[in-house]
C-alpha cells in the first residue's frame, strides 16, 4: 500500500476519475486534499489536451490535488495508465494536507506535511514551458482546453 497524489485526470469530478473506482484495477481509498509545498508548473499540453506537472520545483504554482492510499494492483495499473516511466515518471512529492478523510493513525502527525508519489514529467517538449500554467485543474475550465479522452482519440 502506498500514497498516490493526484492533480489532474484521475481527480474526482474529472474524465478518468471513474479509472480509480474501477474494482477491476485494483484498490483506492481516497484520504484527503492537499497542496504542493513547493510551485510547480502545472501545463496542458498536446493535442489531447493532457495536464502534465512539469518536474521543474520552484517555476509556476503551489498544484492542488487528492491523495489517495492504492494497493500493489492499483499502482501497476496507474503506472501501465501513465505510461510510467515514458510519458510521466512517478516521483515523491511533499505535500501539505488541507483535509483529510482518512483514519486518524494515518494522519500526518507533527504537522500538516506529509509525502506522497505524483505522476511528474521530465521527458516534456520545451515549448509547453511557454503554456500557461494551473494550481487547480479542472478540464472544464475557462481555458476551453477540454481533455480528449482516450476512447475518442483516433486510432494511433
Ligand atoms: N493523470 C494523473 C497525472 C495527470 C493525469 O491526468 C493525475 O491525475 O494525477
């Protein structure tokens, strides 16, 4: 079992979300909220209009997200989902609870910080430095960059 912190698709309330409740992958149980201790630049990039958390600590905003605790099977289908380690690496990241669910031994407990893995990216194309950057994704949002979802993608 370890801890997962998501900050895009698989957020609640966004396309890939549903991935996550899915029995068939395995097991996630959705601990609280959470905020980057450090500024991030959170993109959306490519034609499929895909958020991709630039591994570049110190550039863009503090990313919101959700931390949930997965078991083995649900950690192999995320990295499989991910493309893990192609498209995005899974690095740890420390984190700052804003809420938290879970059971109370699991609670951070010295201070609101804890650490958790995220789904970063070094391998990005240098021009999507160049593209505005979120501390909240939503794929509805005022940026009219809607994901497109892998069942609607063409044929690759
Ligand atoms: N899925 C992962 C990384 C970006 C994405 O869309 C996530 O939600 O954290």
């Amino acid at each position: 079992m370890m801890h997962i912190f998501v900050y895009g698709t698989l957020k609640q309330g966004q396309p890939n979300h549903y991935r996550m409740l899915d029995a068939m992958n395995g097991k996630a149980e959705f601990l609280g909220r959470a905020l980057t201790i450090d500024k991030y630049p959170l993109v959306i990039a490519g034609e499929y209009n895909i958020p991709f958390l630039l591994n570049l600590p110190g550039e863009g905003q503090r990313v919101q997200g959700e931390i949930y605790r997965v078991n083995d099977k649900m950690l192999k289908f995320l990295d499989w989902f991910e493309d893990c380690p192609k498209m995005y690496q899974r690095t740890e990241v420390l984190l700052e609870v804003e809420d938290w669910v879970g059971d109370e031994e699991r609670k951070p407990k010295d201070s609101s910080t804890t650490k958790a893995f995220i789904y970063s990216t070094t391998t990005y194309k240098p021009e999507w430095l160049q593209n505005a950057t979120f501390s909240s994704y939503d794929s509805n949002g005022d940026h009219g960059l809607q994901y497109v979802t892998r069942e609607s993608r063409n044929i690759d």
